[in-house]
C-alpha cells in the first residue's frame, strides 16, 4: 500500500465534537426502536446476516458468528457522502463511503448469533443512522456465498441528496480526502483502514486501490 500510518498520522489532528446545525432530524431512541422492530418483521428466514463492505470489517460492533465472503452484484463501493462532521468539518468536508448502484462489491456477510439480533441492529442503527431521514438508506440485497446465496442487510445502499458527491473524479476525491478530519479522525484513516481489511481478506477494490495512492501522493504534497 502506498497509503501508509505515517500518512495517516500526517492527515490526523485533534477536531472538537460539535453538532452543527442540521436541516435533518436527530434521532431519538424511538425511532431506533421504530427501526429495529421493522428491520426484524422484514428479516429473511434464518440467521440474520449484515453485509460488511467498509468499517464494518475492520470494526464491528458485534462478534460475528460467522465471516463468509460475499459478492453484491449491482453494487459498488464509492467515497460519495461528504460529512461536515465525523471525519470532516465545514472548512473541509471528509467523503464517507457508500453502495452504489452499478457493478459489483465484494464484502463479508456477517452472521448474527442467535437471540442478539435485535441487540445488534440497535446498536448498528445507532453507529450508522444519526438522523432519521437517513434510516432509509438501508437494503436487503442478494449476496452470492461459497456456501450459496443469501439475504443480507446493508446500511448506506443508494443514498440521494444534496450531500452525495455522485461519480466523483478519484483525483478530486482524494484532494479533499487528503484534507478532511473530524472529531472522529480523518478520511485518510478510514480509507486505510478499509484498504488494509480487504487486503488481510483477499479482497483487492480496483477503484479504493487507485485512491489509496491518490491519497498518499496529495498528503505528500501539503
């Protein structure tokens, strides 16, 4: 990898948390209740199954009961959620990442052990959805296993808005990943980690790959 931790420590300075103002509702532990009661009435029969594709490999919330590698087709992973917190402030925005549609993204379907499923989906919902209009960029999607297909959640499939950064040249993308860190840490972090995760897991993303190096070459340059 060309993006290495000295990179990621160059990227990295302390940002105070603070909520900015949001034309979006903060959620309430209602609607993470309101959330996980539909997510359990829409579950598929069996074990249930999350579709990890980013932080979620190299930072669960949960002990897995199972890792399966898996194949999404139709989707793809891209850096196209600009946040102003988290990993990025108002001056200079952090790129979360996301599913899109189109191609094909290989993850990790990771099995929930049986009598936690809801324990786990409030605190993925949690992690995941700070408002609720968000709540709604979550999927069932078709997941192709060594073991056969399956059925698994993922969270952040097909996002719209004003925020999303939709097919964003990888150079322009890295310049402002280069840039952005938050109370959370920076861009350049989550994309190493990500990177390095799928690398441990035999998983080579051609376009995360290229960004990698973007990222490092920008960092160089600052």
């Amino acid at each position: 990898m060309h993006l290495t931790r000295d990179h990621v420590a160059r990227a990295t300075r302390p940002v105070e948390e603070v909520r900015y103002p949001s034309s979006f509702t903060w959620a309430k532990d209602g609607d993470y209740a309101e959330l996980v009661e539909n997510l359990m009435g829409e579950r598929p029969a069996g074990p249930l199954h999350i579709f990890a594709y980013g932080s979620l490999i190299w930072k669960p919330t949960f002990e897995p009961a199972a890792r399966r590698r898996a194949v999404a087709r139709g989707w793809h992973r891209q850096f196209c959620l600009q946040t102003r917190g988290h990993r990025g402030t108002p001056e200079a925005p952090g790129l979360m990442m996301a599913l899109m549609s189109g191609g094909r993204c290989v993850g990790l379907a990771l099995e929930v052990s049986c009598g936690t499923e809801r324990q786990v989906l409030d605190e993925l919902a949690r992690r995941e959805f700070p408002f609720v209009e968000t709540m709604a960029y979550r999927r069932w999607l078709q997941l192709d296993t060594a073991e056969g297909p399956l059925r698994g959640l993922v969270f952040w499939a097909g996002p719209t808005g004003p925020g999303i950064r939709r097919s964003l040249p990888l150079p322009v993308a890295a310049a402002q990943m280069a840039r952005a860190c938050g109370p959370r840490g920076s861009t350049a972090e989550y994309l190493h980690n990500t990177v390095q995760s799928l690398e441990e897991h035999g998983i080579r993303d051609r376009n995360l790959w290229t960004l990698q190096r973007l990222v490092a070459d920008e960092i160089d340059r600052l």
